[in-house]
C-alpha cells in the first residue's frame, strides 16, 4: 500500500515524499482514512511507529481544504491543539507539523515550561492554527487570558498515558473543559490503563480503534543480557563495556535525575563524551545534548525515563540499563530503543543485589528470564547484602503495587525522589 491510496492530497504526497517514506508505516494505514473522515481515534502506538505523522498528515489536510475560520477579536483562531507529555515531544511534534505542513499555508506554534513565557505571549497575539503544548504551560497561558481554545476543531492527546503517569489528568481535564463540544478527538497511547480507558470513553465519541504491534517486541530482535555486579562497581563496568567494546553510540538509563548527573561527571572523568539528560534541565541543555548525541559528539547519553520517552532516539546500537526500572513496561519502552527494523541491537542491564526484585518482575512481564553473564573481574562479592532502594511510603496516588516494584520497608536514600515523582504532577514541562 502506497500514500496515495490514502487519500492524502498532493500537497502532503509531496512532504511525504521529500522526507523519504515510500510506504505508510501499520498506524499510518489504520489511522489516516478515519482522521481524514472526521472520526474521533483512539490509538495504541507508541514512539517509533510513526505515529506523528499518523495524526499530522490528516490533520493537516483536514484543516487545510476546510473553510477558514473567521478572525476572533482581529486573531486568528487556534483550530486543532495537540498536547504532548514533555517539551522534547511537543518539539519534535511541532517541527513535524512544519515539516509536513511546508507547502501549506497553516501556521503553527509549540508552548512548554521551563523557557521565558513573553515570546509565547506575542506568538498567541499573532494567532496560530495549529497549538503543541504541554499541559501546565497551556494552563498558565489560559489563566492570563493569553489563550483562546474557542474555536478548537481538533484536540489531539499524544502519549496520553504518559501524561497520566506524570499527573497531568487534572490539567488535562481543565482543558478539555474550555474547548468547544463538537470537535474531533484524536488520543494516542502506548498501553491501555484503566486510567486510559476512562479517560478515553469521556473524551472520544464512537472512536475508530487502531491498535499496531509494538515496534518491536524485545524477544524479536534486541539481544538482552544481564551483568551481575556490585553496586559500586557498575560505573567501572560500564567504561570498561564502552571502552573495550569500542561502543559509539550509547543510551544509558538511570532512575534518578541526580543519579543520571552523577554518573555522566563520572563517566567523563575516565574520558568519555557525556551529557545527561533529565527532568531538571534547561530545554536548551537538553536540546543541545540530543543534537550532540544524535550527530555522534557526545558518545554517551546517560537519561532517564521520563526525559527519554517520546525522544526520537532509537535504532541505537547500545541501550543500557545502568540501574533497572521499577515499573517493568519502562524497561519494555527502554529497550524498544534498540534494534529496530532488522538492525542489530543490544540492551544490556547492569543489575546488583539490590535490584534482584525487579529483575524479577522484568522476568516475569516478559514471561522469560533473561541471560546472566558475570564479566571475569567484576564478580559480586556475595558477602554483600541487598540495600532497599525506595522508601516505604507510597507517594499519593500511586497505581498500587506492581510486579518488582514494591518498596522494602525501612528503605532509605538512594533513587527514592524518582519513585515519589512517578505519580505525582512534576515536571511540568
Ligand atoms: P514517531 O513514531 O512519530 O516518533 O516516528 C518515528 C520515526 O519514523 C520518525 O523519525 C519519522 O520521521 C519516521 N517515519 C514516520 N513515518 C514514516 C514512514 N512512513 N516511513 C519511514 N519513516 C517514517
């Protein structure tokens, strides 16, 4: 199948064309014929499934051949708005939004956190078609009166369990409430919660569904493989790996934004090209660290979870799980960086005695266990004791126990920040 049977104009054939896709990716071919009709779509599918170009090629389209909308108030209205999780994501939707829309005459903008409000202000002034923000920055706009969402057409959730996870439901919520009744709605996501599913059953009106294979299931093609090792050895282990495995192009995750700063200082110590990227960073660090690690100056990208999802960074020779996840669908998503589209891939997780529980629950979500492999010098001592990695509180509003994820009581220190800030609205980006 072909774009052209799509049903897209030749105005996106075009772009489509000039970026160098012959063939609609699965989500692409599911969700392009409904958008374009009208529909409202829930979709699962997650980073890398061409999943931005599935809602943005129709929408596009939509708005472009329907009637101009008149100026409100001598502006021009905002007429789809597309909210993303993080900056990054609202990024790199938006340059698609440019990229596909480049022989249009539609016009767009992207407003997050973290950056000065006053350019965003004179932007909206101007008026822009088509909005990409992230939630909290929206919300502050629409409480200073610098944002009108009455002529909204097209709401667009992207990532939306993401946004669940990182707290967003309320702000979400606000939003919706001041857009117009009648328009399309368009959510995508990569799992289906209960959370999704009522979100999704308030929101959408006789949704199409469209539900694509993950990208890449990582029993198909990223090679796993454990290295037991001690904790305070794992940072030796990981230059060594990189140095005399000549590895160029490394994303290592960790669980904290302190841990992620401390170990990418390390790392550069003993000489490698490093940059950290995470939560508490300016959006221009962050930005110049992506460009770096993505034109091969920066060998390293130590990251965490949150800061990497929706990053286009994927097809990368070496993932590695400097500390393991928590919640075992985040190493699903970590890994899915790896190996894709028949390109060789390896995830390897350093893992010591304290993260033996959630090595098992990762286990047990992919229904295998993973290859252990000890690296001839870096053997555990077996004298030392596992340390509890997580307070025992749980942080308000936490989903509940998960499978590796329960808390050891009496825990203390390290990574306990991260587990509190999963759940909680944070990084309001
Ligand atoms: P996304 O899932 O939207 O993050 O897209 C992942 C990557 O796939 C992006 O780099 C896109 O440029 C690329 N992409 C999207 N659609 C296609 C396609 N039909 N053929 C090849 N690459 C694509």
């Amino acid at each position: 199948m072909s774009f052209e049977t799509l049903g897209l104009s030749a105005d996106m054939l075009r772009a489509v064309s000039e970026e160098g896709y012959t063939v609609p990716t699965p989500v692409q071919k599911q969700a392009i014929p409904y958008i374009l009709q009208g529909r409202d779509v829930l979709a699962g599918a997650q980073t890398g499934t061409g999943k931005t170009a599935a809602f943005t090629l129709p929408l596009l389209q939509r708005l472009s051949t329907g009637p101009a909308p008149e100026k409100v108030k001598g502006r021009k209205p905002i007429r789809a708005l597309v909210l993303t999780p993080t900056r990054e994501l609202a990024s790199q939707v938006e340059e698609s939004v440019r990229t596909y829309g480049k022989y249009l005459s539609l016009t767009s903008a992207v407003i997050f956190g973290g950056v000065n409000i006053n350019p965003q202000f004179s932007m909206l002034r101007r008026g822009v078609d088509i909005l990409v923000a992230t939630p909290g920055r929206l919300l502050d706009h629409l409480g200073q009166g610098s944002l009108d969402l009455s002529s909204v057409e097209t709401l667009i959730l992207d990532e939306a369990d993401r946004m669940l996870d990182m707290g967003f439901i309320r702000d979400i919520r606000r939003v919706i409430a001041v857009l117009p009744k009648k328009r399309q709605n368009l959510m995508f996501s990569a799992t289906y919660t209960d959370e999704i599913r009522t979100l999704a059953e308030g929101l959408l009106a006789n949704p199409a569904s469209v539900e694509v294979a993950r990208r890449n299931t990582p029993a198909e093609k990223v090679a796993q493989r454990i290295f037991p090792v001690d904790r305070d050895r794992k940072r030796e282990l990981l230059s060594t790996l990189i140095s005399e495995g000549d590895w160029r192009q490394v994303l290592v995750f960790t669980r904290t934004k302190h841990g992620a700063n401390r170990l990418a200082k390390q790392l550069e110590q003993d000489g490698l090209t490093t940059a950290a990227i995470h939560g508490n960073k300016s959006q221009a660090a962050r930005t110049k660290a992506l460009a770096g690690f993505k034109n091969g100056e920066v060998r390293i990208l130590v990251a965490t979870d949150i800061a990497a999802r929706g990053l286009d960074i994927d097809m990368l020779p070496h993932v590695v799980n400097f500390e393991l996840p928590n919640i075992p669908e985040d190493y699903v998503h970590r890994i899915g960086r790896t190996g894709r589209a028949g390109a060789e891939g390896e995830a390897v997780s350093l893992v010591c005695v304290d993260e033996n529980d959630f090595l098992r629950g990762i286990e047990r979500v992919l229904n295998r266990s993973l290859p252990k492999e000890v690296i001839p010098g870096f053997e555990p001592d077996p004298s030392i004791k596992a340390e509890p990695i997580f307070k025992a509180r749980q942080p308000r509003g936490h989903a509940g126990p998960r499978p590796g994820s329960k808390p050891r009581s009496g825990g203390h220190g390290r990574g306990g920040r991260n587990q509190s800030s999963r759940r909680k609205p944070q990084g309001r980006a």
